[in-house]
C-alpha cells in the first residue's frame, strides 16, 4: 500500500534542505555571523549527481573568489565606512561591471551570480572595522556551503528520479 503513495519531494530538494541546515549549523557553531552566502553557495552547487554538483561548485569557488578579489581590491583603495557610505552608490556598481566583465573574459559564466551576491553582501553589510577580515570570513563561508553541499550530495543517495 505505501509503495503506491507517490511523495512530492524529491531526494535532491531533502539534500539541498539537510546542506542547508548543516550551513547554518556551522556558521552558529562557529560564530562565523551570517550564514546567507554559505546556504546560497549550497543550494546553487546541490545537482542532480555529483559530477554536476562538482562542475558547478568548483566554478561557484573560482567566481567567489574573482568577485572576492575585486571586493578586496574596492575595499583596500576605498575604506568604507560601514554599509551606508555614499561610495557605494559608485563602487558597487563598478565593482559588479568589472566582476562580470573579468568572469565573462575567464569563461567563469555559471559562477557569476553567486559572486555578485558574495559581492553584494559584503558590501553592503561591511562593518566600519576589520573590513579585510569580515571580506575573507564571507568568501570562506562561501566555499564552506560549497563543501557541504559536496559531502551530502556523496554521501546522501543519488537517485534523481526517486521520490522520498
């Protein structure tokens, strides 16, 4: 009787739910602020196998780290002074066009929106001090909901087309 009772959700949508939990985990465990990058990180590297989920997160890390590089770089030549500093109205801007334009010029596509949003976050959550190390702490929580959502995706079973 159970065998005929279909369920909605799928084994990569639990996946993506179980990374998700160990990323907020992690980040409360830790006392690393903020879990928002590493649960986005999870959730655009869960796929439907593990070849595509290590496609898509090795290419999630390169451009989280292109889009860290230029924040680092905005960051150092323009000291901001918190997340209301009216140089963001120029910065931002320029740094996503300069982001995209190295992503694109490095074939990084399918890595640029979460390095905006890597961007994004930084930038307009940045604290008045300790901007290196607040920058450096988002790109490693980053590539933590990238790890994670690897090891759940291996160790989890991979039956794409089986329902839970």
């Amino acid at each position: 009787m159970l065998e005929n009772i279909k369920f909605p959700i799928g084994l990569r949508i639990i996946k993506t739910g179980l990374a998700v939990f160990l990323c907020i985990l992690f980040a409360m465990l830790l006392d690393l602020g903020s879990p928002a990058l590493a649960c986005l990180a999870a959730v655009f590297t869960m796929r439907q196998d593990m070849n595509q989920s290590l496609h898509y997160g090795s290419m999630r890390i390169a451009g989280v780290f292109l889009a860290g590089a230029v924040t680092i770089m905005i960051i150092l030549l323009f000291p901001l002074s918190g997340a209301a500093d009216p140089l963001l109205l120029a910065l931002v801007p320029l740094g996503i066009i300069a982001y995209i334009f190295l992503a694109d010029k490095f074939h990084m596509h399918s890595g640029i929106i979460v390095g905006c949003a890597t961007m994004f976050i930084i930038m307009f959550d940045i604290p008045t001090d300790n901007q290196l190390t607040y920058a450096l702490k988002r790109l490693a929580l980053t590539v933590v909901g990238v790890a994670i959502a690897l090891i759940v995706n291996k160790i989890l079973p991979n039956h794409y087309s089986s329902k839970v």
